[in-house]
C-alpha cells in the first residue's frame, strides 16, 4: 500500500467516531455482509459514516492492509478497527456492540 492511501485511509478512520468501509453504501449495499453490517448499525440508530471501497481499487486493497483483515466490510469505532461482519453479527447478537457504539461521540448528539 502506499503512504498516499495509507494517509487517506488513516484520515478517514480517525474523522469519523463510527466508520464502516463496504461495498456499496448503507442504502444499497453491493454484497450481502455489507448489508448485514449496515443494517445492525441502522438498528443501533447512531449515525456512521460509509465508504464504497468499489470506488477506489486502492482503498480496497489498502483497508486490508491497514487492520491486517482479509475481508470487507470493516468497522471502525472511534478510531479502532472492530471487525468484519460476523464479529461485528456475533457482538450484535451479545449485545456487546451497543456499549461500543454509545461511548463515542457523533457530531448529531
């Protein structure tokens, strides 16, 4: 990855207290895990930020990278990579991933 999209992805991550990168976006998501991820972040009612990594090859590839996490989607808490969609289904189902979303900040609060 370069130290361009490196600094993108990094930007990205840290100016959004909850960051999901997927395919598609929260309306029309392009896959399946992308939309199961959407829809508990909608459940939870907090509002988060999206980015379609089919837009950009290089952020794509990069998010990989950047957590050393093979798969998309990828959410990012406070700056903090969480997980992919089944860590993020089985903290949904724990209810472990409320608490998470409640101790950030979002700009509409």
């Amino acid at each position: 990855m370069s130290d361009e999209t490196q600094q993108k992805i990094d930007d990205i991550v840290k100016k959004y207290p909850i960051m999901v990168f997927m395919k598609g976006n929260p309306e029309q998501p392009q896959c399946g895990f992308s939309a199961r991820v959407a829809m508990i972040l909608k459940d939870h009612g907090k509002p988060f930020a999206s980015f379609d990594v089919l837009s950009d090859p290089s952020i794509r590839e990069g998010i990989k990278v950047y957590a050393n996490w093979p798969t998309i989607p990828q959410l990012y808490i406070g700056g903090e990579f969480v997980g992919g969609s089944d860590i993020i289904s089985e903290m949904y189902m724990n209810n472990e991933l409320q608490p998470m979303l409640d101790a950030v900040s979002t700009d509409s609060e």
